[in-house]
C-alpha cells in the first residue's frame, strides 16, 4: 500500500485527491494549514459580492484523510516524513507539494503597524477567511480602494461595487490587466468599471496610508474606509527550500513533475517547469490530473500547460488564451469602442497561438477549440472568427468542443447529463472560474428528452 501525502489542500491538491480516490493500492493524506475543507478560491469574489454561499464553494473530497489545520513546517527527506507545526509526523511513500502561492504586500508605508499586524483598514484577498473578514467590515463601509489592477482586482472591485460601495481602483501599469491585454483593451476595460461604478487610477502608486486615507505618488490622496490589497503574490517554495530541493521561482520539476527527489512531485501554483510557473487554475487542474494518472500506473508526460485565463466578475467579459501581449505571430484584431468589444487573435503558420477577448465571448468556444487543436485556418477564417455573429441562430457546438477550459470539458459530455447537477458532479464543469454555466444550463436542455 502506498502512502500518498499532499501538503496543501486548494484546488490543485483537491484535484489530484480525487483523481487517485477510490483507487486500489493508495491510501492518501491531505495537509491544509487553513481550517476549512478545500473550496473554489476563483468564487471568492462572488461570495464577497453576495451571488454565493461560503458552503457552494466546497469541493468533494472522498476516500482521503483531510487533516485542516494542519501546517507543514518540514520535510524529512531521509526518513519520508512531513513534520508539522505541532511536532506530529506524517510518514509518506510519494509527497506531493501543492502550496500555491503566497501574496506580497506592496511597498505601502503605514499599511503595517509596529505590532505587526495589518491597520485595520487594509485586507488581504487570498483566502476564505480574508473574504470573510472583508464581507463583514464591508457592511459597514461606504468606500474601499483596491490596489491592483489584474484578475483579482478587478473581481474584488466588481464586487464591492456592486454592494453600492464607492469603488476605486490604484494600478501602477498605464492600464488595468496589463500582465494580459494590451492598452486598447485595457482602456475598454477602464471605461466599463467606471461605467459600472468604479473609478481606476493607472500609471499610480499608493506610497503610504495615513489618517486622511491612501496617499498616491502623483499627490492625491484617496479617503476610504476599506484597503483592499489584491496586487502580487510569489510560489510557496520556503517548505521545498528548507528540504534542499531544487528552487528557482517554484520548485523546479520535470516532465513526471517530480522534484529534484523522486519521491516529492509539485504542482499548482508553487510548481515551476522549465521556466514556466502558471499562476492559473486550469493548469494547476490539468498538472493534477496527469499526476494522478502517473501515480495510478499510467504512462504520461507533462510538457508544459496551456494558459486559459477568465475573468469571473458581474458584467465584466474577459478571457485571454496563452500571452497575446508577448506571442510572436500576425496580429488580428477589431475593436468596438461604442459597444466595448475588443478581440484580437494572434495567429503563426495560420494556427491560433493566444487571443484576448473582451466585452463580447460569444466566438470563446469556437476559437479555444481551434487554439486547443492547432487548427490550421484559412486566409479569412481568422478575420470571420472575430466579426460578430450575423443572425440571432444559436452556435451549435459540435460534441468535442471545450465547454469548460477549467477542467477541460467538452460539449457531448454536458449533453450527456441529465441535470446542471449531474453535469457539476460528473464532469466539475462550472466549478472552477463559473464563465461556462450559461452555456452548460444550454446544453444540458439540449441533452434533456423530448
């Protein structure tokens, strides 16, 4: 019997749990140092903002010890075995490091007291209890500023707008998104939250906090109740380091994702192959899944992850495949500045290489297939595939197109649930980013018998 132990229990860890559950010949452990039982960390925003439930965010563990509350403080390498923080040992065969990322605070004077601690004002956005913690201070706030301008920022901003806070957002880049879209779509993106009650700063930085509020380094100072920290975080690597294993960014791992010792696999967030370290839930989901299929007796290789990224926030609509803002390839691109749209693909030897998407994801099924495939396209089809659709005729989706690009589903296996129920258990469509429920409730009534 092999003892599996993975150290960490978010959604990578979760993943790979229920990828070797049930399986003869393994008995596996989870360590998680939060209290709670893994859940969506991408629907963190959407509890914030009050569309879920803290419990819809759990995910199913089945068939493994879950140990909550259980920090790992080292790895005795010699004798295979997780020392936690309160002295216990946890004995393993194979050791899995999924301990995401952990975040940076940026270099904001006053944002620490001298105990220590946070002000009071200023909350992280990493974790279950920080959306908790910010959920509660937020129903006594009339103003928050976010600091960040990527994913998460936007997500948080989106959501406390939405709780009628008044909203501003702090990015030091000359435009909101920027590790993903390009200026143009970055403006768009601008011009929508402000519209939706958000006002954005770009090309600022907050310098320090005091009792008149968050001073910018262009001189003006925001006066708000809530700061709200979403900008930066790094790979959880101290564990790996402390054990002498190889470290660079992540853990440096190969094409079984095992460490620099056989015995110890990383995936997820504090996972680095070759010189690639993700950042994103699909690819932590896709390394998690080749990794049980590896600890389950397969022959697999890992050679590096594709990069899906949405953005998962109320009537905000963006989605980039690969990293359009640094793919070498023919740019083809058309924007709507009236209607906010802007779609660009990145296009080499006719094959879809990376696009961005905003404002309008009606083509995102189609073109992640063909991103997904390797399509070769004709000299037009990749000017057709950004126009906007011509008649009100619903896509038909053909059975092997991505629905999901989270946990990889395709079109004929929603159809063949019964239920949007069945559908979430069976395949865990919906579970990650929630960008494809729309079109999953639509194939599960095409699947429905007449």
């Amino acid at each position: 019997m092999s003892r599996i132990v993975i150290v960490g229990a978010g959604m990578a860890a979760a993943r790979l749990a229920d990828g070797l559950a049930g399986r003869p010949g393994h008995t596996v452990t989870v360590l998680g140092d939060e209290q709670h039982a893994p859940y969506n960390r991408i629907l963190l925003s959407a509890v914030l903002e009050g569309t879920h439930s803290p419990d819809s965010l759990r995910l199913p563990m089945r068939d493994v010890d879950l140990r909550v509350g259980a920090r790992a403080v080292e790895i005795h390498r010699a004798e295979q075995e997780v020392e936690l923080a309160d002295r216990s040992r946890v004995p393993y065969d194979v050791l899995v490091l999924a301990t995401g990322s952990i975040p940076t605070l940026p270099p904001i004077r006053g944002i620490v007291r001298i105990d220590g601690r946070l002000d009071g004002r200023v909350h992280a956005f990493r974790s279950l209890d920080d959306c908790l913690r910010l959920d509660a201070a937020a129903r006594h706030a009339r103003s928050a500023v976010v600091v960040g301008g990527g994913l998460l920022g936007l997500q948080v901003a989106r959501a406390l707008s939405v709780r009628g806070l008044a909203t501003e957002m702090v990015e030091g880049g000359d435009h909101v998104l920027r590790s993903q879209v390009d200026a143009k779509a970055g403006a768009m993106l601008a011009r929508d939250l402000k519209r939706l009650g958000t006002a954005v700063y770009t090309g600022a930085r907050a310098t320090r906090l005091t009792d008149a509020g968050l001073v910018l380094d262009n001189g003006f100072t925001l006066d708000s109740d809530l700061v709200v920290l979403t900008a930066g975080g790094r790979p959880s690597t101290a564990l790996a380091r402390r054990a002498d294993l190889e470290v660079r960014r992540g853990v440096v791992v190969d094409h079984l994702l095992r460490t620099s010792d056989p015995r110890i696999h990383a995936i997820g967030d504090c996972a680095q192959h070759g010189s690639q370290v993700t950042g994103f839930v699909p690819p932590a989901w896709e390394q998690a899944a080749l990794l049980a299929r590896h600890l389950n007796g397969e022959d697999v290789r890992y050679d590096g992850a594709r990069t899906v990224a949405r953005l998962r926030a109320t009537d905000l609509d963006v989605a980039v495949l690969g990293d359009p803002e640094r793919t070498d390839g023919e740019v083809v691109e058309m924007s709507n500045p009236v209607t906010g749209s802007h779609r660009k693909l990145v296009v080499r030897d006719g094959v879809i290489v990376a696009a961005t998407l905003v404002g309008d994801l009606s083509r995102i099924g189609l073109i992640t297939q063909h991103y997904d495939r390797g399509t070769v396209l004709g000299r037009h089809e990749a000017g057709a595939l950004l126009m906007a659709e011509r008649t009100v005729a619903p896509v038909v989706l053909p059975d092997d197109a991505e629905v999901c690009a989270c946990a990889g589903v395709s079109a004929g296996r929603i159809r063949a649930c019964a239920s949007l129920d069945e559908a979430r258990d069976t395949t865990r469509a919906t579970t990650g980013c929630g960008g494809c429920l729309s079109a999953v409730r639509e194939l599960v009534k095409e699947g429905a018998p007449v």
